[in-house]
C-alpha cells in the first residue's frame, strides 16, 4: 500500500494525483455539460413542439368555434401514436370545468398570460403544458409528456461514467509510469548525494542518454560532486602534509632532549627536560585531536566503515576503568546502563567520546562531587555532575575549537575534547548538547531531532 | 633474549640513525633501507625478526609495500610508522595487515618495546597455559595468581593487566601498549585513569613482600620485575 506520507515527499506522486484528479473533474464537466445540453434541447423542442400544437387548435377554434375544437381534441385524443409523446389537452371555462380532454383538473398556470409549465399528469408522467385564453369564458392546455428523456440521460451518464473511469485509468497508468521513471533517474542522484562513493559518481557521470533537462541536471550533480570529492581528498593531502611536516621536526626535537636527558647528571636541568618533552608530547595530541576532528567532520553521513557497537559492553568497559580512579580521587561514580543499547559506528571514535565526557567531568568536579553515567536505548548518553557546572555564556561556545572554559583555566587541555566529541557525534547522526541542570554540567548524546 | 634481527625501511635519515643508536644499546640489529623498493627487496631476500615500515615513502607507499610482502608469502611481524595518526589511518594500516602502528613523532624506547612484544607474540611464547616469570606466576585458564606461592586476590581487570605484565616480563611496557591491549583503546585519556589501575595492581602485587613489582620507568612506562 502507499503511504500517504510517500505521496506527500514526492513531487512525482502528487503530480500523478494532480492529472487523475483533474481528468476526472474534466470528465465530470463534460458530463454536466452535455447533460443540460440535451435537456435544454429537449425543452426547446417540446416547446415548440407545444407551440405549434396550440397554435392549431387555436386556429381550428377560429374558424370552427369550440364545438369544433372539443371534437378535433377527442379526435386527437384516441388517434394517440403508440410510439411518441402523448399529447393531453383541457378545454375549459373560466372557472376550470372541464369541456373537452382529457386533463381532469386544472393546473395551478395563469392562460392569460400564456403560461408554460412543467406538471405531473394522473398517470403520474411528466409532461410540458402551455394554457393560453381562447375568449372571454373558455380556456385550452396542451400537455405533451418526455418521459423517455430521463432514460436517454441515464444513458449518457452511463456513456461519461465508463469513459471517465478509463480516462482516469489511463492517466493513472500513464502517470505512473512517467512518474516512476522520473522519480527513479531524481533518485540516482539523491542517493550519489547521499553516498558520494565511486560507483554512484560513475553512474551519475554516464547520464541517462535521454539528452533533457534531468540528464543535464544529472551530469552537472555527477561533475560537482566529483569536485567536491577532489577538494576533500586535496585538503586531507594538505592536511596529513603539514601534520608531517610538523610531527618529524618535533621528533627530532625530542630525540634531542632524550640525549640531553641522558647526558645531563643534574636533576634540576633534567626535570626541565622532562617538562619540555610533556609539552612536545601534548601538541602533538593536539595535533592528533585536530586531525581527527577534521577526519570526523570530512566523514559526516557517510556510513562507509560504519559497523555495529555494543554501546552497553563498551561503557561499562570504560566505567570499569574509570571506577576505580574515581575511588582513589574521592568522587562518587554512579552508573546506569541499559544493556543491548546497540548502534551502527566506528568503536574507537564512539569510545572517545564517552572518554572524553568521562575525562571532562572528573577534571572539573572537585574531590567528594559525582559524576553519573547514564546509557537509554536511542541510544542516548548522559554524563552529568554535581560540579561547578558551566557558566550561562559560554554555553554557545563549549562545543567549539580551542574553547578552554574559564571555569577552571588550570584544567589542562587544548579545548579539542568537546569539539571532538561533537564531530564524532555527528558523524554518527548524534546531537551533543549541554543539557540544563540546576546543579553540575549535564551533557546529554541522542539521536539528532533535525 | 637476544638482539632483535630489525629491518627498519625509513627515507628519514635522522630517524634511522636515532633508532640504530638506541638498539646498539639494547643489544638489537637494525639494517636500514632508504627507499621502499631496497626495503621490498631485503625484506623478500633475508630473513628479520620485525620490520619496521614507514608509511609515507617517496618511491612506494607503505600500504603498498606490505600488500606486496603478504602477497609473496612474508610473514615477518609490521609495525607501520607514520605522521599520519589519526584513527583512522591506523585502522587503514591494521587493516592492511601491519602488526601494530605507531604514529610520528615517537619515542626510540617506544618503538623498541613494542617490537619486542610483536616479535615476542610472533614467536608464539605468550600461548602458554602457565607463564612464570622471577617469583610470579600466571595461570591463564583458571585465571589465577600468584608470588612466591601466595595467592593474589585481582580483580578481573587486574588479572587482565597483570597477565599482559607477565606476557612481557622483563620488559618496558608504555603507557600507548596498555591501552591498546589491556584497555583496547588507542588514544590516552587525559585523566590518570591508567596510573591508577597500575598502582592498584603495584600495591596488591607488592602487599606483604619486600622487593618491589613493578618499575615505573620514568617518562617511558612499566616494567615487571621478577621479584626475587
């Protein structure tokens, strides 16, 4: 069955609607039309049909008198045809007493004025009558029954039913068909935006050979998200160039304090050393969590190496890790994890982000604080505290590069882990956000709500 | 244990000579093969103990040249080198089939412990049911342990740390090898979640005896002694 969801996402769909809606209104127009045609023909030919009726009988009685008149009506009456449109006639006074025909009461229709008028005669069939004043005290009405109207128009409808029922059909079909087609070539290029891997490039890149506007649509998708593809893969080169370029001067650098180390016997000198080789060590982790938040970023959507996590067996493997550092430092580490919460994702990238929270809260909840670890099915992560929490205005920017809160500025760290977290988050359609709490920081991942 | 047999393939050639310093001094052999072809050719011909590849080569990429060694049947234990350290490139380069993989800039003592414990996990001595080491000793399938005899009471994680102690007694173990293999992570968290576990153990290991367990071996990692 069609979802009316499905009719309400694609344009195709409500176009398909659009025609049968449309050639069943024209159909039913057509049929109206042609019904008050025929009618209105009908009429007329009844009228002057009528007319010409009365206009003898009006003749006869001018030149016959009514005595003349009341017999030709009786003569017309049992020379009824079989097959036509009977004809009824009242020749009556003033006061409506019935001389000659065969109508036995008159109708409520003024003969002065010549009046036309539609009754229901006592055999029960429909007739138009027109009365007209022949003198002073003597009165005639014509009435000619159409009864076989309303069979022809049963017909005619019947005829407009079954031909609109096909022309809708046709459209349907047709439509469909169009419909199916176009939404099919629309959909090879959603799905290369989608997933811009080799092969849908390459298909995109082969058009469909029809030469119209999609197969132009088509190559210039194709052409731009090759390019677009191109700059990614040129900013990574650039990106893994310079982190080379860095990293090996920084080595050297190193190897150089390790030998001063080794050379030196004083243990003031070598602590210094000591120091400089923690710094080096930390901005080449910077490096690395720039690089990774990069990689993160460039991959957003894209579910190539995407494979299924645990995400329960994973916190509670680094709840485990994290309980008893938690224990030497004084805070309380509570833990709620629903098991079997399941997710599609890269393990390790998944587990730095809980790390990272993890890390976050510990490094800026004093000693005696808590810190809860929740996991839903969703899934959605929460890790909160009873810390100091973050302060109102930096809320915009916790999730930004290089954004070391103030809330604790000897808390080391470059200002990447939140950043990171974020980027990994949304490479698996997750929201990171600073959830309210009254007391503490409250993050909260779950599944992205746009 | 004797020297290590090293084939070390490196453009890099103050990285080279830093590395070969060092395993003069360990007691380790290092041939040095500037570009990846003469790397390819060493590797196919002579027999080593580990090689050590460095990922961005300026004739052969270094994915490239380990496809090529597994292809033709060299089986010799890889642990790729590189700038590139994101997670990603390491999954590419154990996926390609190196052994391990160690981002630049790194330190000589690290690169030297983990050869040895790839060589160690290549020449099959860490498959044992019981592994012994000076005073300790390791039951793997009953996961239990013990010091002169005397029963340690670990806790799962512990036995973990400690059994990964005993694979490689006697040898430097970083703070970037327990994570990865104890904790299967490969990035450092920035709390002393590791250090602590480590002095958990220290402490459990070290109740009631007089010689100390476990060496931190400043700015470089851990060292099981034998406690004797």
């Amino acid at each position: 069955m069609i979802r009316l969801g499905a009719i309400r996402h694609s344009i195709f769909a409500q176009i398909v609607l659009w025609a049968i809606f449309t050639a069943a209104e024209i159909t039913f127009g057509l049929w109206m039309l042609t019904d008050a045609t025929i009618q209105r023909t009908n009429h007329l030919a009844l009228e002057r049909a009528i007319d010409l009726d009365l206009a003898g009988m009006v003749d006869i009685y001018a030149s016959g008198g009514a005595e003349q008149l009341a017999s030709r009506i009786e003569d017309r009456l049992a020379l009824q045809p079989r097959n036509g449109n009977s004809a009824h006639y009242l020749l009556a006074d003033a006061n409506g007493n019935r001389i000659a025909g065969d109508i036995g009461k008159w109708p409520k229709i003024k003969a002065d004025a010549s009046e036309a008028t539609e009754i229901e005669l006592d055999n029960a069939a429909k007739a138009f009558v027109r009365a007209t004043e022949l003198g002073p005290n003597l009165r005639l009405l014509v009435a000619h029954e159409h009864h076989d109207l309303d069979v022809l128009l049963r017909q005619v409808a019947l005829a407009f039913l079954i031909g609109g029922m096909l022309a809708v059909l046709a459209v349907a079909l047709g439509g469909w068909m169009a419909a199916h087609r176009l939404a099919s070539r629309i959909e090879s290029i959603n799905a290369a935006f989608r997933q811009p891997d080799d092969a849908a490039l390459e298909r995109l890149a082969r058009g469909s050979g029809d030469r119209d506007e999609i197969d132009e649509l088509t190559r210039h998708s194709g052409n731009a998200l090759a390019q677009l593809k191109q700059l990614a893969a040129a900013h990574r080169a650039t990106t893994d160039h310079v982190a080379h370029e860095i990293r090996t001067p920084l080595m050297h650098l190193d190897n150089r304090l390790v030998k001063a180390l080794a050379a030196t016997p004083d243990s003031e000198t070598a602590s210094r050393i000591a120091d400089a080789r923690t710094e080096i060590r930390s901005i080449t982790r910077m490096l690395e969590s720039l690089l990774d938040i990069a990689a993160s970023e460039a991959r957003r959507g894209d579910r190539h190496g995407l494979a299924p996590v645990d995400l329960s067996v994973m916190a509670a493997r680094l709840c485990e890790l994290y309980a008893d550092s938690a224990e030497e430092s004084g805070h309380t580490f509570k833990r709620d994890i629903e098991p079997g919460v399941r997710i599609e994702g890269e393990e390790m990238a998944l587990m730095r982000l809980i790390t990272n929270l993890l890390d976050n809260a510990f490094k800026f909840v004093p000693a005696g604080g808590t810190v809860w670890l929740v996991l839903r099915k969703g899934p959605t992560l929460i890790v909160s505290d009873d810390g100091p929490g973050v302060p109102e205005e930096q809320h915009a920017k916790i999730f930004e590069k290089f954004s070391r809160g103030k809330r604790h500025p000897e808390a080391e760290g470059a200002g990447l882990g939140l950043a990171l977290c974020r980027a990994i988050a949304e490479r698996h359609h997750l929201e990171i956000r600073l959830a309210p709490s009254e007391k503490g920081a409250c993050f909260t991942v779950a599944p992205e709500t746009k | 244990m004797s020297g290590l047999n090293i084939l070390y393939i490196e453009d890099d050639a103050r990285a080279a000579s830093r590395v070969q310093e060092l395993a003069l001094q360990t007691g380790d052999t290092v041939t040095w093969a500037a570009t990846g072809n003469a790397g390819l050719m060493r590797a196919g011909t002579e027999c080593f103990d580990v090689i050590i590849l460095d990922r961005m080569l300026p004739d052969l990429d270094g994915l490239t040249i380990l496809s090529r060694l597994r292809e033709s049947g060299v089986g010799t234990p890889v642990l790729m080198l590189s700038a590139l350290g994101r997670t990603s490139d390491r999954a590419e380069g154990l996926d390609a089939g190196a052994d391990d993989y160690l981002a630049k800039p790194f330190e000589a003592e690290e690169l030297l412990a983990r050869l040895r414990a790839l060589h160690r996990r290549a020449s099959g001595r860490t498959h044992s049911a019981v592994i012994l080491y000076g005073a300790f000793e390791c039951h793997v399938k009953a996961r239990t342990a013990f010091r002169n005899n005397r029963h340690l009471s670990l806790s799962p994680k512990e036995f973990d740390l400690f059994r990964y102690f005993m694979e490689n007694g006697g040898e430097v173990l970083t703070r970037e090898m327990l994570l990865r293999d104890v904790w299967k992570m490969d990035f450092d968290p920035q709390t002393n979640v590791v250090d602590v576990n480590i002095g958990r153990l220290r402490r459990k290991l070290e109740e009631g005896f007089d010689r100390p367990a476990l060496e931190t071996i400043w700015g470089s990692g851990y060292r099981l002694l034998d406690g004797q």
